[in-house]
C-alpha cells in the first residue's frame, strides 16, 4: 500500500517513515504544504498523512485543493492538541479522521488500517474485478476462471493500478512513480519484468485478459 506523509517536522516525519515502512508501507514523505499538493494531486496513493500546521501551503488548503480536484484518497489529519476549530474545518472539507499530536505509533497504525478497510469495502467486497477475474485486496490473491495464485507486493501493486484504470494507457513512468517511489532509481527493464510475470500468472489462472504493449507508449490491460 502506497502512503504519502506531508510533514514539516523532518525528525518526526523520517521517524514515522521508518515505522511505516517496518509495517509494510511504501512511503513518499515530504516537508512542505506546496510539494504536498504537487504530491497528493497525483492521485497514485492509497492513503495520505496530511499535518496541518506547514509551509507554504497549509493543510486544510491542501486538502480543500485535492477534494475539489476529485481526489478521493482517505486523508489522515495530524492536529495540534486542543485545535478544536482546525479538526471540524478538516473534517468539514472532506478529511476521513484526525490524530492529535502527541500520539502513540500503535494508534497511528491503527487508525490507518480502519482507514484501508473502509476504502476497501467501497470496492466491492474487498476485491477488485476485471472481465474474467479478482483481485483480493487482503490477500494478494489473483482469482481466475480455473485457478488462483498469491502475487508479490510488487506484482499486487502493479496489476491493481491497471485495474483501478481498466482500458486506460499507462506509461512505464506511471508505474515506476507508483510502485517504486519518486526517488526511486528502478529502470524500465523492472517494469518489464514484472509485467512478463503478471502475464504468466494471467494466463495460469485461466483468465482471457492480457496486458497489451503499446510500444513507446505504455501498457493497457485488456478484455
């Protein structure tokens, strides 16, 4: 799951990044208001941390930007304790729940995964579909027609972008921004790679979809 983390204290913020990422999490993190817009506008995250008090441009006016632009990504919002104004404005504008600093690790995680469970019930049952097979959002589990087999987090992350744009070009730069990261040093022999052993594993579980090569363009997945 892709996670961008919008705060201006740095030690907290490569802390919290650190614990994140020991649980699983691919983290963006970044210390301004500005770069946090550029960031969330982007769309290609699962869930973002927004702190509200940062330069430039402050939390609320990030996500008031992003709501208004159809980004419907939960928002997490780290509040200053006793800000009573600041988490109904959030919750106003569109943020899914708040957390008060100081605040623990585990409730931290907590109420991020609460947050993964309601976007994935929004998604039909946890799983996501495509012509003739799922996606299990828990799992990892690729269901098809005559079988079934568990993806690794990067082929997850990689067919799931596919299926939440179905038909849709998506470029090398696309994925590698996805599921590796801004700063992320990955080539696009990775990208082909990967998309050889979805292929595989398409055709393993029975499924008649394929993802299409569309040369010096992209990828598309495919009825």
């Amino acid at each position: 799951m892709k996670l961008l983390l919008v705060e201006d204290e740095i030690h907290l913020a490569e802390a919290l990044k650190e614990i994140l990422s020991k649980n699983k999490y691919i983290v963006d993190s970044v210390y301004d208001g500005e770069a946090g817009l550029d960031y969330g506008l982007s769309g290609i995250y699962d869930l973002i941390i927004l702190d509200i008090m940062l330069p430039k441009v402050n939390g609320l006016e990030i996500l008031k930007e992003l709501r208004a632009n159809n980004v419907s990504t939960p928002i997490l919002l780290l509040t200053a304790k006793g800000e009573i104004q600041d988490k109904v404005k959030g919750l106003d504008y569109g943020a899914d729940d708040y957390l008060v600093k100081p605040f623990s690790h585990e409730e931290l995680l907590a109420r991020l995964r609460a947050l993964s469970r309601r976007k994935a019930e929004v998604i039909n049952d946890n799983a996501l579909h495509f012509s003739d097979f799922s996606l299990n959002l828990s799992t990892y589990e690729l269901e098809g027609n005559s079988n079934s087999v568990r993806l690794t987090s990067k082929e997850f992350e990689i067919l799931k972008y596919f299926m939440e744009r179905p038909i849709l070009i998506v470029t090398k730069d696309d994925l590698i921004t996805k599921v590796w990261g801004y700063d992320s040093d990955a080539e696009y022999n990775n990208i082909e790679v990967y998309i050889s052993f979805l292929r595989k594993k398409l055709s393993y579980v029975g499924s008649k979809s394929k993802i299409s090569t569309l040369r010096g363009i992209g990828y598309k997945l495919e009825e």
